[in-house]
C-alpha cells in the first residue's frame, strides 16, 4: 500500500512538472505536500528521494526539495547525448522495421497530430516524447527504452523552460517523415532526418526566457 502511494505521489508531481503545472524552481514542501495527498512526511520524502533519481528535483541540504532548473549547458549536453544514441537506434530500427512496427509508429504520429491540433499541450508534450521511446520498445530493448524515458523526462523540463510555442507542430510532422524513411528503409534519409529532428527541437528553446513560478496546492489541484 505504502509503494503505491509513493508511487501515486511521484507520477501526479511528475506529471505536473510535465504538464507545466510546476515550474522549474518551485520549492516543494514536505508537509504542503503530505496534507495535500492525506500521507505521512515519511512517504512524501521517500517519493521526493525518487523523483530526485531522475533529476525532475533537485534535494538541497537544510533547504528541501526544488523542481528542478536546468542550466543551459546540461540542456545541451542532453541533446547531445540524445543524438549519438538515436542515430544508432534509427540504424538499428531500419534493419528490423516489419509492417507491423511501422504501423504502430503511424498510429503514435497520429495521436501526436491529434494532440496538436486540439490544443493539447500536456498530451502533445508527453507524445512527443513518447514517441522515441517507442521506436526502442518496438525493437524490444527494454535499457534503450529506460534511458531514453530518464532522458525524455529531462528533455521534458528543459521543454517547458526553454520551448516556444510553435514548435511541437513541426515536431509532429517531423516524426512523420522520419516513420516514412522507416518504412522505406532508407537508412541513411532516416539518420539525417532523425538528427535533423533532435537539431531543431533544440534550437527552437530561447535560452534567455524568463520563467514564472507557480504555487503548489494550485498545480496539484
């Protein structure tokens, strides 16, 4: 009972930093928190201690615990990293693309374009994210797909700090042409367009944006 309550509290913060609900720097007070979830401290922290494992928090000693703030650097640097693991990903996906796979990435990009048109900020935002994710849980490597969610997570904030708004439009189509090279096999088009793809999500965050905070019982509401 008590793992699924730490559970139950980990994944509404989660998906209230994704939903840009919290935003970066938010201080989250322990006992704010165990009122609001009707828990003990001691559950709280134990789900404060998990989401700071990938660093959607950050844990201060003597202060408490903080959404996390990105620097600009480590944004890069997680693009970085994404674009040296998804190139090899596409290589590999090509090698191993079925009808079937394809068809499921199709299906995804649909949502996707769901997403975006009925203004759907929260679902665009987890979908595209997601859909990386699954290109690595349709060829069945569960690691690629668990690094690549920590990494999206990362992304997710560094998103919701830094993105502009007509971004997520081009991403979707994006997506679309990487599943088309996919289908078709064209390893190469598919690399070129998937590090295309991360390239310009990155250049569309405006570093220098300012970014306003939100109370807590308003954002877990």
């Amino acid at each position: 009972m008590e793992t699924s309550t730490t559970s139950a509290i980990v994944e509404a913060l989660t998906r209230a930093i994704v939903d840009h609900r919290l935003h970066p720097g938010t201080k989250l007070a322990e006992q704010k928190l165990a009122d609001h979830f009707g828990v003990s401290r001691t559950l709280v922290r134990q789900a404060l201690f998990l989401l700071s494992q990938n660093r959607l928090i950050r844990l201060e000693p003597a202060r408490g615990a903080f959404v996390a703030a990105p620097a600009v650097n480590e944004a890069r640097q997680v693009f970085a990293v994404r674009r040296m693991l998804e190139a090899e990903m596409t290589r590999a996906f090509v090698r191993e693309a079925t009808p079937a796979k394809i068809r499921a990435l199709r299906e995804h990009v649909a949502q996707e374009k769901a997403a975006v048109a009925s203004n759907d900020v929260a679902g665009r935002t987890e979908l595209l994210g997601d859909f990386h994710v699954r290109m690595a849980e349709l060829m069945g490597n569960e690691v690629l797909a668990q690094m690549l969610g920590e990494l999206v997570s990362r992304c997710a904030l560094i998103t919701l700090m830094y993105q502009s708004a007509s971004a997520a439009e081009h991403s979707s189509e994006e997506h679309a042409e990487i599943v088309k090279a996919l289908a078709a096999k064209d390893e190469e088009l598919a690399v070129r367009l998937m590090d295309e793809h991360l390239l310009h999500v990155e250049q569309s965050l405006t570093f220098d944006r300012k970014v306003p905070s939100n109370d807590i019982s308003m954002a877990l509401s």
